[in-house]
C-alpha cells in the first residue's frame, strides 16, 4: 500500500464521536476514506464551514462550497458557514477538537515545520500556524523521510510553524508520540523492523515499555 | 450614512407590470455603478483589499476590469494569490501588483517568481491574523493580540506581551483606500447576503476600505431581505457593481 494510504488509515483511528476537526491538505484530506463507521465527527474548514462532507457525487458541484484547497465539497444537513473571522476564532479560540497536518520536519520537542523551505519553497503558512497554534490537538501525518532523508530531527533547521508540542506523530513507519521528555516511540509497521525506524529518524526516540504493532 | 456625497442616484424599483403604480415609483438611493465607472475611481499605486479565497468569493467582474483598464503599482490585500488565471492570480500574472499582503501564495508560482525577481513584494501573514488585523482596521481597534507565530520567525520584529502567564504578538490594524468584494445579492440599500464558502473574507473587508464596492449577482428591491439574514449592511458599501 502507498505510504499516504497507511498513514490515512492510522490516522483514522485517532478520531472519537463527537469531535469537531480540520483536516489540512495532502495526506490528511485521505483521513476522510477510513474513518471507522461507527465514528462521528463534525469537518470544519478554514475557509468557513462546519459540516463539511466529501462531494455526494459528480454533477453536484458548487462553486461557492468548496474545502481549503478550492476543491469542491458537499455539506452535511445541519451545516453552517460564516466568514473568515469567526472561522479563526474557532481555531484560535479552543473550539476545534483536532487538526491533522502534513509536515516537513518535526524535532525533540515536538516542533513542527510546515510552510516553508527558506530559498526555495515558499508557499505560505495559510492557516498552518493558527491551526497549530489554537487546535486542542494536534497530529502531524507525513512520511518519515524525504528522498531518504529523516523528517524526525533533531531540531528543526526549517522555520517552525509553532513553539507548540504537537501531540501525535503519524508517519508509514511508526506513531510517535512527543513529551516532555522526548519523543516517544509507540507503535511500528509490521512493515518494518526496529532499526528500520531508528536508522531513518535522526532524533532520539524512547522506545515505550508498551511498543505495538501498528495496526494499518 | 453615505460617505461619497458623489453618488449616483438610480431609479431601481418601479413595478412596470401595473399601470398604477407608475406613480408610485420609488427612487432609491443606491450607488450602482457600471464596472468602467467602478474601477475608473481606483488609481494607480491604491491599497486594494480583495475578497475570496483561492478564487472562491473574489469580485470577478471587477478584477477582469482592473487588468482591462490596467491599474498598476497596486497593493493588494488578499488571503491568498489564488491561481495564474483565477481571482487575484490574473492581477498577479499582468504584473499590475507591486506588493501583496496575503497567508499564501503556494497555488500562484507567477507570484513567487515575480517575488525572487523582486519585481513584486511579498508580506505574508498567518490567515487568522490577516483577518483580525483587517477587523481591527474597519472595527475601530488599535490591534490585536494573538498567540499565533510566538517564538517563530514572523515574531522577531513583533512586540510580544504576557498576558495572564501566555505570551501573544501585537499586530498592528491594516486599511485600504478600497475593497472589491464579492456577495450573493445585495438589496437597493448596499444590504449583503453571501453564499456558502464564498463569503470568508468579504464581509471583513467591507468595514475596512475608504471606499468599498460590492459586485453583486443579483439586486433585490428594498424590504425583500429579511433584517435577521443581513450578513453585512449596506451603510458598509459605498458602490454596487453587478456581475457579468
């Protein structure tokens, strides 16, 4: 299975009734294709909506309805839109449950880089910085390495997004958890082996007294 | 309260249908403009505020005139640069921009390269505090307080301030001589109603210009929006432009 794929379904499982999430793009837009069905959540986008579903089918497009990424979406019954303050207030503000977000590095402390690679790539940080900023909880899904380079540092050569810890660590080779004390290391693909993972990640990891195979 | 005493007035609203009325006809005053006369008042070298986001919501008609009529030197005020040949991005891509204040501009690479070229400048801004700071400029508010980007580069020239044991940046309130702006319909009195996702933007936007015109895809008589369904009312919009 592709990468993105497996990282998707692990991510899938972090989801619990009830929440209200904001989905980033690339691979965490993927999440919605394994959420488990007896899971409900509430998608919000930035660009305003709650209640935000994948388009029902071809044909029903809207050009006003359409997710972070100006692609076209649907909307659940009993969704809402509103304008780009209130949206950021939502994230800012402690309302929204969980982001998901694709990374470019993540260190020690649990840092995140996202938005930009200075002298080459410059997009922007969109809404990447308040959502990680203001999300209650934060999951960085991504690759583990880049053109076999490792993406878990030791501490970020790239521009953070922001000082804040993110929670979660998703990646193709294993779920890892940032602390106080350092990275931790809980779960790995039954793809891989344990010096897999260590030789493609740059940063220290705990290995958890309750390492599991991920479940993918 | 009409802030342009040079507005133009229109008869909107005379129910032609019915013979009787012809004496009933209502003048209303609404500022409806043609998209020359629009974009005629916007010089060159203006701060331009523009709604949307990645196209969805921007005021097409009005951004087609822009590149048509050519206004340059223009500073734009946008979430984003959109695409090469949607919203923003076509002011982008004819070079009429000198500097963009906007969250993104990874879907435009007209905009970076005309950025590495320094032909155009390029400010970004986290987007939910691009949109405070535009709030603060039409509200009234002498800045905002965020904790977004405390401790990263765009905090080094940023004064932070502790508040309650949590550090938050000051960001300063951002106006502009004009905003185009994008809505759903609009009433003979300048009341706006947007659509969907269209809307981000745009109603900030329209507390925060000099001067602020709305394209509209439709005008509706006075009294046919209900007070309760207004998003932005009308005594925010100075001209209305409809859409082609």
């Amino acid at each position: 299975m592709d990468p993105k794929f497996i990282i998707a379904k692990r991510v899938a499982k972090e989801l619990k009734n009830g929440q209200l999430v904001n989905l980033g793009i690339g691979i965490p837009t993927l999440v919605v294709d394994y959420i488990p069905k007896d899971i409900k959540v509430l998608f919000q986008s930035e660009n305003g909506i709650i209640g935000m579903s994948p388009l029902p089918e071809e044909g029903l497009e809207h050009p006003d309805l359409t997710n972070a990424g100006a692609n076209y979406v649907g909307a659940i019954p009993g969704a809402a839109c509103f304008d780009s303050a209130l949206s950021f207030g939502i994230i800012r503000g402690g309302h929204l449950d969980l982001t998901v977000l694709g990374g470019l590095q993540v260190d020690e402390e649990g840092h995140l880089a996202n938005w930009m690679v200075p002298g080459k790539l410059i997009p922007g940080m969109g809404g990447a910085m308040d959502l990680v900023t203001g999300a209650k909880r934060v999951i960085v899904a991504m690759t583990h390495t880049t053109k076999g380079e490792p993406k878990i540092v030791k501490r970020c050569t790239l521009p953070l997004t922001s000082i804040r810890r993110v929670d979660l660590i998703v990646t193709e080779m294993a779920v890892i958890e940032p602390s106080k004390e350092g990275l931790i290391l809980k779960e790995i693909s039954p793809e891989v082996t344990l010096e897999d993972v260590l030789k493609s990640t740059e940063a220290s990891l705990i290995i958890s007294k309750d390492l599991k195979v991920m479940e993918v | 309260m009409i802030r342009n005493l040079d507005f133009i007035r229109y008869i909107i609203f005379k129910n032609s249908e019915n013979e009787t009325s012809k004496n009933k006809e209502e003048e209303i005053a609404v500022r409806l403009l043609n998209v020359e006369e629009a974009i005629k008042m916007i010089p060159d070298g203006a701060i331009v505020m523009i709604g949307g986001f990645l196209g969805v919501g921007s005021p097409n008609t009005l951004i087609d005139e822009i590149i048509k009529q050519k206004r340059s030197n223009l500073t734009i005020i946008a979430n984003d640069t959109a695409f090469p040949d949607k919203g923003v991005g076509k002011i982008i891509v004819n070079k009429l921009a000198k500097k963009v204040i906007v969250s993104h501009i990874g879907t435009n690479p007209e905009t970076q390269k005309q950025m590495i070229e320094r032909f155009l400048e390029v400010e970004l801004v986290p987007q939910g505090t691009l949109v405070e700071k535009i709030r603060a400029g039409g509200l009234g508010l002498g800045g905002i307080l965020t904790p977004t980007g405390v401790g990263t580069i765009i905090a080094e020239d940023k004064q932070i301030m502790n508040i309650e044991g949590k550090d938050y940046m000051l960001e300063l309130p951002l106006k502009a001589d004009f905003a185009i702006i994008k809505a759903k319909r609009s009433d003979c009195n300048g009341n706006l109603v947007y659509s969907l996702t269209a809307r981000n933007f745009n109603p900030i936007m329209a507390t925060a210009a000099s001067t602020v015109i709305a394209e509209v895809e439709e005008i509706l008589p006075v009294g046919t929006i209900s007070p309760d369904e207004v998003h932005t009312p009308g005594i925010f919009i100075d001209y209305i432009v409809k859409s082609r």
